[in-house]
C-alpha cells in the first residue's frame, strides 16, 4: 500500500519560485462568499489558465490560490468569471468571507451576508480587514478568529473584534456588542470602519489598532449609539 502524504513535501513551484523565472500573478478564487463547492467546469478552467507554466496552491482562506503568468491575465480572469468563479479583491481594503450556510441548509443569513457585502467589500482602509460572517452560534468557520465576526443568532448577530490570526500571540476576538439586530448591523460595521479609517495610523493591522483603543470613549459612544437606535426602532 503506498501512502501518498508524505511522498513529496517541498514544492516544485511555489510563488516565489516562479517570480524568479518570470512575472506571476497570484489569483485567490472560490466557488463564491458562501458556495465552497467547485463544479468539473471550474476545476477544468482552473487548470486550463494555469496551464503548465503556473501553480495551483490551497488556501487557509476557503480559496484556491493560482499563479498565473501576468502577461495573460486578463484573459484569465475572463475564463475563471465565466464558469462562475469568485476572484477576490487584492490591497488595503475591506474584504468578506463566510461560512458555506451549512451548505445552504440555514440560508436565514444569506441576504443580508449579501447586501453586507454589496456595500463592503472594497472599501479602503489603511491595513487589510476580514469581516468573517458565520450564520449559526456553532461559529465552525471561526468567525471569532477573524479582525470583524459576525455570529448570526435569530435575526441578530454577536460582534467580536480585535483577533489576533497567527503567531505566538494568536486569540480570538473580544466580545464587542451582542444581538445587534440585522436591521443596525450594517451602521455598526460602518462606523467600526470609520473610526479605523480616521484613527489608525499608516498600515496599522487592525488588531493593534483596536488593542491601542479599545478603552477609548469613541468605542462606547457606538456602543451607546447603535443601542439607542435598536430601542428607537421597536417603538
């Protein structure tokens, strides 16, 4: 019986490698925000784009990341968008991720996981942010372990912030506001994301930056704000 893993660690091609021999680009793609299920089609385009010259690598991120040479990218990015691949958004800015809905058995959180999106997703901030979005308290996509989660409970969502992903100081997030009704969640995230905009300084991760602040009142005055309005709203 052979076992196949362990058979060959070291990869041939890795990023960096490839860089050395000429210019690649990397693609992060995935079937879409919440579909994690790739079709024969995506799979044979994937293939078919990276061709003998590039790389395929899987990510931590629920992607697949593909080194592509940077001469025939546009082309593609038109092949992977065509068989109904997601490219996700590359810089400073703030990006999305969520769990698969239990496979779209518990999609109570799918619409508003999309309008979040419409109007998140690449806004600019000053170091890369994750909004990680998970539509159930089992939270099995570690949205806690991301810089913004969203734990959906019964129309509402739990906030944490501040996680720290990787290294010897890694954790989840804090706690930061509970059952912030799907109706305000949108305004809350958006002020999380002005006051990092307006008071962090140049390429501040966002972890530090709420580790800084956290005891500044600017927190509380949102805190204070957002449940002001949930109660306005039930009158």
């Amino acid at each position: 019986m052979t076992i196949n893993a362990f058979s060959h660690n070291i990869p041939e091609k890795t990023f960096a490698k490839l860089n050395r021999e000429g210019e690649f680009t990397r693609l992060a793609v995935s079937p879409g925000i919440i579909n994690k299920h790739y079709t024969p089609a995506q799979f044979q385009t994937i293939a078919e784009v990276v061709g003998v010259r590039g790389a395929i690598k899987y990510s931590a991120s629920y992607s697949i990341l593909l080194s592509i040479p940077t001469i025939e990218l546009t082309t593609a990015k038109r092949k992977l968008e065509k068989v109904g691949l997601y490219i996700a958004k590359q810089g400073q800015i703030v990006a999305m991720k969520a769990c698969d809905l239990c496979d779209g058995d518990k999609m109570e959180a799918a619409q508003i996981t999309e309008e979040l999106y419409q109007r998140l997703e690449g806004l600019e901030v000053p170091s890369r942010i994750c909004i990680n979005m998970n539509g159930c308290a089992s939270a099995c996509y570690n949205a806690v372990y991301d810089d913004i989660g969203l734990v959906y409970q019964k129309d509402s969502f739990d906030v944490y912030l501040g996680a720290v992903p990787m290294g010897k100081h890694a954790q989840a997030g804090e706690l930061f506001m509970k059952k912030v009704s799907v109706q305000h969640i949108e305004n809350l995230l958006q002020e999380i994301i002005r006051v990092y905009q307006e008071r962090a300084y140049q390429k501040e991760p966002f972890y530090k930056f709420y580790k800084r602040t956290k005891d500044a009142d600017f927190w509380q005055t949102i805190k204070c704000y957002e449940n002001s309005s949930a109660d306005s709203s039930r009158v």
